[in-house]
C-alpha cells in the first residue's frame, strides 16, 4: 500500500513516498504553475479569469507531479498504480486551484476560503490517472490566507514536542504567522511577502537547488560564496576556488543568500539600513547580482512579516518581553537555511526569540496525517476551533508598524 504526501509550494512542490510506514522515496520538483505568476496573487487572479485557465494551471501540476513521483517509484521497482492514498498540503490558494475550486473568494474582500475542514477528493478529479480511485485529501485552511500547510506545520510542531506557548513563522511568497497561547488559543496571520522568499522574482533569484548561492561572506572586502552542491565548507570567491559542480559556475542565488549578502553588506556599511547604496547592485561573482530592485522587494517582505508577527502579539496581549522570549518555530525549507542571525540583524523577526527550525512542516503534516488520519482529524478540529483571525487589512497597528519595519535594523 502505497500513500504518497505532497507539499504544494507555490514555488516547489516537495513530496515523500510511503509503503507502509516506510518512506521510500522523496523528491522535489518546480511548480510548472509558474507560467501563470510567481506569487500568490498572481495563480488566484489567473485561476478565477476562467474555468478553462483553472483546469490548465491544475493539469500543468498534476502531469508534472505525475511523472515525477511515477520516476521515484520505478527507481524503487513499484509502480504509480499501487498507489492507496494522497495527502496535500499548501496555503489556500494552492490547495484550492489543484482541487479544483473556484478561488475567486480569495481575490476580493471580505475574503474567505473555499471550503473549510479535511476536503476529500478522488485521484480521478485531480488528473491523477495512475491510481484513479485512490482517495485525495486536502489539509484544512485555518482562515481565509492562512492554509492547510499552516494546519499541518503546527499538527508536526507540537508532534515533534514543541510546547505552548510558541510562535510559528513560515516564510514563503504568503508568510504565516501563529502565537499558540497557553490557554489553548491560536491567534494566526497571513503577511503578503511575494516571491522574496522563496528565491523567485530577483533578478538573478533561483530556488536552492543545485547550483544556488545558499551562503555568502564577505571576507576583508571580498564576497565568499557557498553553493548547493558542493561540499559543506567549500567556499569560492571571485578570483577563483576549488568549484566542484555546474562547470565552476552559479546559476543564480537563492533566498538565504540574499540575505546573508544585505546583512553582510550592511554591516560594512556597503548598504544603508534604509535600503540605499551608491552603486546600482552588489556583485558577487559569475554573473550573480542583487539590485537596488531586489533590496527593495526585500525590504517589503521582510517589513510585513516583523509587522505581522508585533501585531499578532499584541491583538492576543503578550507584552513585549514575553513575546522576545518565545520560542520562534520556522516552518519550511527557507526556516533550515538562513542564517539566523542575519535574519535578525535585517529585522526579519523580533530580535531576541529563541528560532527552532523544524524543515519542511507543510510536509511533515501531510506524512503524519497518511500515517494516522482518525488521530490528526481529531487534532486539526481542535485547533481549527481554536483559531483567532487576526485580520491585517483592517489593523491600522499593522499599517503604521509596516512602514518602521521597512528599516534593514534590528527590532
């Protein structure tokens, strides 16, 4: 019996194999819905233009992950078609345009999901011919913009021993912010960051896949770069070092490297904390760049995401202090690979929290809940009935905190 949880990423889809409880494969691919936008905004505006556009955007995906998962099972000698059962994860909008629901909700306010609770599908209705009959369950949104993968990133935090209170940070192109309070509240938020995040709309910006500038330094005066690829430790600046993959050349730059270079660059005083510089871009080496451009997008997510977080603490009373003191759960691949005291140095987050990087838990939720539906059913009820919106659109808090946050400075 073959389950098979899937992550739907705007920007990558992740997903693992299971026979039994045994994971046997997993993998990674890019989301072909790209075509359609790099952000969140852009696949709701796209999907909502036409039934015929909808069921485009969500075939692009299904015959992608299709044939990948299809190679992962042969490279295992089993087939496509013993598949039992499918679980996804995503924020709301990805969920709802692969399910195949009518997204316009999202697009204007008030906004509001498509559905709500644990959505049941068959393979069939999804263009998932290996195994049609198979079931297809969908993770529930917790609030209009705040997903089913948020469900599952606090389902595999508190799985995995995190305690209450806490706060949740997953960074993609729409950032979630969660303060799981004692008392058995969950206030949560949804911050518009765009693509910054996820490596994708820079101008030289790629996902951390082989061949990405994940690390950057800058050693007296010189930019020092690490690359998915090669060896831990392995450092290459830009005249010369020991390049082990892609022909001695990066292919672009992805998120965590974007930030370590605005935070090294800041600390020699290269880049100003309100974002300006004198020269058009930093260059590191092999034709990687970061423009004033890519600052200023930068500078956007980031300040939405602080002033998420600060507004979050505030509309469920938790004093600043005790805020800083929280432990600060980062949710998503993105979460594994920064640095984090870049992160606060940049102010992506309130300075002094205690970060606990647990990867991919829009994944780890899904992979839970195909272990043991009746038991993660029972616990995503609890906590959908927990939820506490907190609405940033209409928080003049949010709106004035944004403008402050736009500073490249601790908070």
């Amino acid at each position: 019996m073959i389950s098979v949880a899937v992550d739907l990423g705007t920007t990558v889809v992740s997903f693992s194999a299971f026979d039994g409880a045994r994971r046997i494969a997993r993998a990674d691919l890019r989301n072909p819905q790209k075509i359609a936008g790099l952000d969140v905004a852009s696949r709701i505006a796209a999907a909502s233009a036409s039934a015929g556009r909808a069921f485009e955007l969500q075939r692009l995906l299904s015959s992608a992950l299709v044939q990948r998962v299809a190679s992962a099972l042969h490279a295992c000698a089993m087939r496509a078609s013993e598949i039992s059962m499918w679980c996804f994860s995503g924020n709301t909008a990805m969920e709802g345009i692969f399910a195949g629901k009518d997204v316009s909700s999202l697009a204007r306010a008030p906004f509001s999901a498509p559905w709500s609770g644990v959505l049941r599908m068959k393979a069939a209705d999804l263009g998932l011919p290996c195994a049609p009959g198979a079931p297809a369950v969908f993770m529930p949104p917790l609030a209009s913009f705040v997903g089913g993968d948020t469900a599952s990133a606090i389902l595999a935090a508190e799985r995995g021993g995190i305690r209450r209170p806490y706060a949740l940070l997953d960074l993609g192109t729409n950032a979630e912010i969660v303060y799981a309070a004692p008392g058995g509240e969950t206030f949560v938020a949804s911050a518009a960051a765009g693509p910054a995040f996820e490596g994708a709309g820079a101008s030289c910006g790629v996902p951390a896949f082989r061949g990405a500038i994940d690390r950057v330094e800058l050693n007296a005066g010189v930019f020092r770069c690490h690359v998915v690829g090669d060896p831990l430790g392995t450092w290459t600046t830009a005249g010369g070092g020991a390049w082990v993959n892609n022909r001695n050349k990066a292919r672009g730059i992805c998120a965590s490297g974007i930030i370590d270079v605005l935070a090294e660059a800041v600390r020699a005083g290269i880049l100003k904390e309100d974002g300006s510089m004198d020269a058009s871009k930093i260059v590191l080496r092999d034709g990687v760049y970061v423009t004033r451009e890519d600052i200023r997008a930068f500078q956007t997510a980031k300040a939405a995401v602080c002033a998420a977080m600060e507004t979050v603490f505030a509309e469920a009373d938790v004093p600043d202090g005790k805020a800083r003191a929280l432990p600060l759960v980062l949710a998503g691949s993105m979460g594994r690979r920064i640095l984090r005291r870049n992160a606060e140095k940049l102010g992506i987050w309130p300075s002094g929290m205690a970060a606990v990087p647990i990867g991919n838990a829009s994944l780890a939720g899904a992979e839970l809940y195909i272990g043991a539906p009746e038991e993660c059913e029972l616990r995503l009820s609890r906590i959908a009935a927990s939820v506490r919106h907190v609405n940033l659109a209409e928080s003049p808090l949010f709106q004035s905190l944004f403008i402050e946050r736009m500073q490249l400075r601790r908070f």
